[in-house]
C-alpha cells in the first residue's frame, strides 16, 4: 500500500471510527446537501490550463458509504514527461460542523483536505491538509456543466491559477 492510500484509509477510518453519538442518521440539512452535489454522480471529461500547461483529464463521481459520501476518481494522463496520475477523493457534509469536507490522495504521493461552503450553485473549498492554504471554487454550470477556479499558487516563478471545465459524458 503507498503512503497516498495509506493517508486516505487512516482519514477514512477516523472518520468511520467517531463516537456511536455521531453515527446517526443524516440531517435534513445533510441530505439537502448531499441531494445538491448529486449532479457530480457521472463520468466527466475535464479540460483544463496552469498557467503556460494544459491539458484534459476523467473524474467519475459515485455515491459511497450509503449515500453519506460521494466518491471521486481522477485519471490525469501522462504529461510533460510525467507518469499519469491517479487519485481518489471522498466528500461529504458535515451538519456538525456545518460544512463540506473532501478528502484524497494522489498516486504521485500528493494528498489534500479541504473545508467548504455551497452557496446556490458554488462550492467555496479551502485547503486545510498538508498545511497549504489557498482555495478553489467549484460552480455548477448545468447539470452536465461545471467549473472549478482556483488554486493559486507559485510555478517556475510566476503565480498560476487553476482553470478547470468539465462536461458530463455518462
């Protein structure tokens, strides 16, 4: 197991592992939540810049965990002399909180946490994990539609900003 996974499972299994008090069923306002970011369910194809760099990449989305959660997979091609890159994320909201929250880690040892807010059709995530501050705002488009803008961040000397679009195929 590589130490993405390993990052992943010990989040999962922390989460998992709360107190009895907290395995309830969802809120209203979780199950509000979660019906929200149900347009994601699908395979999407995803175009986006950084910068000078461009490229196209797969997400599917699935529900997991009983509904409570939706899964997330990356598959980004090999690019720039690169190997391709894999990754898995879970999100979810959190009543207690209340928030978002999204976990995952990459197959080229990147991982990532983050906290947001939707409000309307805008996800507004902050990076928590590993300690790197920044965020990025995901907005739904349509139901076979969205954005995400941001991060921004320092590359070969100068600051990018992420720019994605992705389209729903299945």
């Amino acid at each position: 197991m590589n130490r993405g996974s390993m990052v992943l499972m010990a989040i999962v299994t922390a989460l998992a592992a709360r107190p009895t008090s907290a395995q309830t069923r969802p809120t209203a306002q979780e199950q509000e939540e979660m019906r929200a970011a149900q347009f994601l369910v699908g395979t999407w194809n995803c175009a986006h810049t950084v910068g000078d760099f461009s490229g196209t990449y797969t997400t599917t989305y699935t529900a997991a965990f009983g509904n409570t959660w939706i899964e997330q997979l990356y598959d980004f091609p090999a690019a720039g002399g690169e190997a391709p890159v894999h990754a898995q994320y879970f999100l979810s909201y959190d009543g207690r909180l209340p928030q978002w929250v999204r976990f995952g880690a990459h197959s080229n040892a990147q991982y990532y946490g983050m906290v947001g807010k939707r409000v309307d059709n805008v996800w507004s995530w902050s990076y928590v994990l590993p300690g790197r501050s920044g965020s990025a705002a995901w907005t739904r488009k349509s139901d076979t539609e969205y954005t995400v803008d941001g991060p921004t961040y320092p590359a070969n000397g100068k600051m990018v900003t992420e720019h994605h679009t992705c389209r729903k195929v299945a």
